[in-house]
C-alpha cells in the first residue's frame, strides 16, 4: 500500500507538470527540469539537488523542516516527496523518500534514470488507473 501511495504520488506530480511540447512523452516536462545538464538522463546527483532545492523553497522560515502550514501555503500537500506526510519534514525525511522513489524509477539499476523508464512508469500508472495511452491509441 505504501508503494502504491508514493508511485500515486509520483504520477500525480508527473501529470501536473505540463509537457514541453503537444507531441512530447508524459513526463517530459519534469525530466527536462531535472535532467540539469540536458543529456538525456537524470542521476542520483541530479535527482538529489532536486529535492534539496524543492526543500529549501518550502522551508521558508529556514527552520531545517516544513511544517504543515508551509505545505499549505506551497499548494497541493508540498508536491513530489511530502504528499503522504504528516507532521513536520526535514530534508533527510525527504531524501530518504527520494530515494526510495528513485530506486523504483531506475528499472534497469544503472544509477540513472531514461525518459524510457519515466514512460515506463506512466504506462503502469495508467493500467491501474485505466486511463487511455498518451498518444490516444487503444
């Protein structure tokens, strides 16, 4: 259940990042924003500054944690790697999560993650949600 909750979690933060262009792969838009040096893939170093600068916004009072209210005041539950906790949330809550996430998203164990396995994940998410395929093909 705990692995449905964060893939849920993770595809609903994918579905709410519009695409880079009409005809590019669900996802698109969150891998270009993390791929930071745009070849084509996401590390674990690349995916972790991520989540460590996500931290640093939501952190607003510069505490070390987020609390509830300033997931509130980020919108929908603080986004990808807090929307399933509750009370406050250091960085290391998150990174722990982030890791977990990642090591699901990198199908093949290469320490990177390919728009291939992003689709991967879309398309799974789509059969439990029974959704049609991206492209509108049946």
């Amino acid at each position: 259940m705990k692995k449905f909750l964060l893939a849920a979690a993770f595809a609903a933060t994918l579905s709410a990042v519009p695409a880079l262009a009409q005809d590019a792969p669900r996802g698109a838009g969150m891998f270009g924003r993390l791929d930071a040096n745009k070849d084509g893939v996401i590390t674990k170093e690349e995916y972790d500054a991520d989540v460590a600068a996500r931290f640093a916004r939501l952190d607003t009072d510069k505490d070390g944690k987020v609390s509830q209210a300033e997931r509130d005041a980020a919108g929908r539950g603080g986004g990808m790697g807090m929307r399933n906790m509750t009370g406050d949330v250091t960085l290391a809550d998150m990174q722990a999560q982030a890791q977990r996430r990642f090591d699901r998203l990198d199908a093949n164990h290469d320490g990177k993650i390919d728009q291939a396995e992003i689709q991967a994940m879309m398309d799974r998410m789509r059969d439990r949600q029974g959704s049609p395929p991206a492209d509108g093909n049946n």
